[in-house]
C-alpha cells in the first residue's frame, strides 16, 4: 500500500550516545511517499467468531528533503 500527503509528527528526549546529554526535540514534518508492506490473516476465537487480522511487517518513510 502507498500513501501519500502524510506528516510524521511528535516530540520526546534524545540522548547523546557519547556525552549522556539529553535534549527534548519536536518533528513535524511533510512525508513525500510512505510505503507499508501488509500480511492479511483470519483469527478464530473459542466462541467461534472469525475476525481479520491485519499484521503491518514493514513500512518506509520518505521525508521531503526541505525539512532538514
């Protein structure tokens, strides 16, 4: 499946692998393409009802390059 006109957005601490330096950083940015890589199942329960299971084993992301 491909999507587009998407944006990846959040916010957290990073840590300075080599200084233990820590810093809170915010990401808002466009996506130009997000690809995901999707395995369709089925999942029976003990009372006998049968639901689709959808299991995301992959996606990749492409960000507009602008943003960095």
């Amino acid at each position: 499946m491909e999507l587009s006109n998407l944006k990846f957005v959040g916010h957290g601490m990073i840590t300075d692998p080599e200084t233990s330096v820590q810093d809170f950083i915010k990401i808002n940015a466009d996506l130009d393409l997000v690809q995901m890589v999707m395995s369709l199942d089925q999942e029976l329960t003990k009372e006998g009802n049968l639901y689709p299971k959808v299991e995301i084993t992959e996606v990749a992301l492409t960000m507009h390059k602008d943003t960095f």
